[in-house]
C-alpha cells in the first residue's frame, strides 16, 4: 500500500474509514467524487474527521479528467449495492485504465445475477489494461472462512450460513434495498414479488440485468467458483422482518412503526452437480435496542464444523478488507475478475 494514489468515489459513510485505511497504511489519497452538494467542495479531512489534507472533494461529473489526470493506481468506489446502479463508475474506470474496488455486494460475484454488463465491463477493462473487482466483509466472513473450514473437511455434504447486520450503517441506498420502512403489502409488492417466479423467467430477469439479487446470491456463486463446484440450481426467498415496538432509524429519517419491515431475511438456496448444498441467509434490517450482527455458518459432513461470530464491525471490517485487497487487484489479471480468483485475504 505503501506509495499507492488512490482515488475515492463516493465519500459517504464507507468512506470515512477507506480513506482513513488507505492514508495509515501509507497510501495516498489523490482525488475524491461524490453527487452530494453537501460534500462537494470539502476537504476529504473534514469527512474522515481529521485536519484538512490539501485533497477537495469533487462533482462526480467530472470524474473522468480527474482519472486521466491523476492516474491512480486504485479506485475505491463505495457508493451502491446493485452492479446496474454502479456500472457508470466502474465503466469509467475501465474507460481510463484505473484499477477498481467497490464495496457494491452484487460485485462481489456478478456472473450469476448480471452477467451481459459484467461481461460489458470486463471487456473494457481487458481492452485499457485495468481490473475490477468487489470485495468487503464477505471476502472474509462468507467467503475465505468458509472455503478455510471446507479445506479441513473429508467430506461435505451442506454449507449452511446466517449473517446479520444493521442497514443503519450502511446508508439509505442498503436500508431501501433491504425493504426497511415499508409496509406488509408494500414489501409484498416491491420486494418478495420479484422471487415468486419459474426459473426460466428468473434465467430471463438475469440476462436482461434486471434481477435483484439478495447478497448471498452472489456469495453462493464467489463459495461455488472458489471451490470449483457447478452450480445446477439457485433459489433466494425474501422476507419480512418485523419489531414488536416502534423504533426510529437515522438513516431513513423516519419511525418504522411494528406494522413496518425493519428489513428482511434472504435465504438462496444453491444444488450443485457435486452433491454439495448451500443455503445461505443474511438478515439486513433496522435494529432493535437488543440486536447485534452476529454470523454462524455450518459445514456437514465428516466432520460437523460450526463457526459463529458475535458483534464483529462490520463496516470497519469491510473497509479494512477493500483497502488490504488494494495490491491484489493490482496485480491481477485485467478484466473483471472476482477475489475467489485472487487467492486468500491477507493483512
């Protein structure tokens, strides 16, 4: 990290600690975007909450000279969660030749939930030499941990896995995508409805890069890569998670009353060809005064393997991964490729 200018895009609440990262392991922050009037034109200091840096945060408009002009070795973009909603910034940094990292989950393993503008990016990103990737608290906690304990196993037969986190920390776009402050109905119509389809009309939603994948969809994909299974089959249900009390959430601005989704719960379901099942949940909603993230995972077979974390930091965790990933998209091979292909997460 040493050396390395880094460039921020998106300077909200996951940018406080990438940043800091960057510049504590000896990185430099050369440049910074964001679409917010509130923040354009502050120093990047003033968001990590340190003295000014000499480093003023742009209008994301004008992003490409920026990148032109500063040639970064990295672009760290931490703005939304779906690959559609970040595809303008991870195009231009193809476009420029800018490594990128983003914290979008869907990016984590995008092959299995949008595969055309995955395939769109990772041929721009061959064509000017650069790579793109995702990468966050899944690289560790739903990803390396889990292919670590099945490279202890004699023989698997299931991986089942539950995280939770708290949508409050994430920003508005998270707690949206997660159903927070909608009603029964409202949750029904916008978000479970999307899941009760054939697989072929899912198969179609895919291809036309329209599918809305919860974030194990595409952590069941990054496990299968990793562990060289095939996929045969995937499923996700969603749904509602409710509050017996009223409890107010800062980052939606609003109360979600009991009647309201405080979030959801995703489960997929992945069967493949090796006899292997995954079934995965993370539960994303507003906490209550009692909550906590916590993430248990499970493998069977010989033997039984249980791993559970309780109150790990999550938003610190997934900036610390993002910004140690650095030097390996760095020195991967051009294209759009995934950290299942990087090897293993390293301090």
């Amino acid at each position: 990290m040493k050396d390395l200018k880094i460039f921020q895009y998106g300077c909200g609440k996951m940018s406080v600690y990438t940043m800091r990262y960057v510049i504590e392991n000896g990185g430099k922050i050369v440049g910074a975007v964001d679409v917010n009037p509130d923040v354009i034109g502050k120093d990047i200091g003033e968001i990590i909450g340190c003295e000014k840096l000499g480093v003023i945060i742009n209008d994301v408009k004008n992003v490409e000279g920026l990148l032109t002009e500063l040639k970064p070795d990295c672009a760290i973009v931490t703005t939304m969660s779906l690959l559609d909603d970040v595809k303008d910034a991870l195009l231009i940094c193809a476009k420029c030749g800018v490594n990128a990292i983003t914290t979008c989950e869907e990016a984590f393993y995008p092959m299995n939930s949008n595969p055309n503008l995955t395939k769109e990016i990772d041929k721009l990103a061959k064509e000017n030499d650069c790579t793109i990737t995702g990468s966050g608290y899944q690289d560790a906690f739903w990803g390396n941990l889990i292919t670590t304990l099945v490279g202890a196993s004699h023989n698997i037969t299931k991986i089942k896995g539950s995280s939770s986190y708290n949508v409050e920390d994430y920003g508005i776009a998270l707690a949206k995508a997660h159903g927070a402050g909608l009603t029964k109905e409202e949750f029904e119509t916008e978000i479970a409805s999307a899941d009760e389809i054939s697989d072929e009309e899912r198969q179609k939603l895919i291809e036309s890069g329209k599918y809305a994948p919860s974030y194990m969809w595409n952590v069941n994909g990054w496990l299968c890569d990793k562990l060289g299974l095939t996929v045969i089959s995937q499923t996700q249900k969603c749904v509602p998670q409710f509050n017996s009390y009223d409890i107010e959430s800062s980052t939606l601005g609003m109360t979600v009353k009991a009647d309201m989704a405080t979030g959801m719960s995703a489960v997929v379901t992945t069967k493949t060809k090796e006899g292997i099942t995954l079934e995965t949940e993370c539960i994303g909603k507003v906490y209550n005064k009692d909550e906590f993230d916590r993430n248990e995972w499970t493998v069977y077979g010989e033997p039984d393997t249980t791993l559970v974390i309780e109150k790990p930091a999550t938003v610190e965790l997934t900036c610390a991964s993002i910004v140690n990933r650095i030097p390996d998209v760095i020195n991967a091979d051009a294209g759009f490729v995934p950290t299942s292909r990087m090897g293993e997460l390293k301090y």
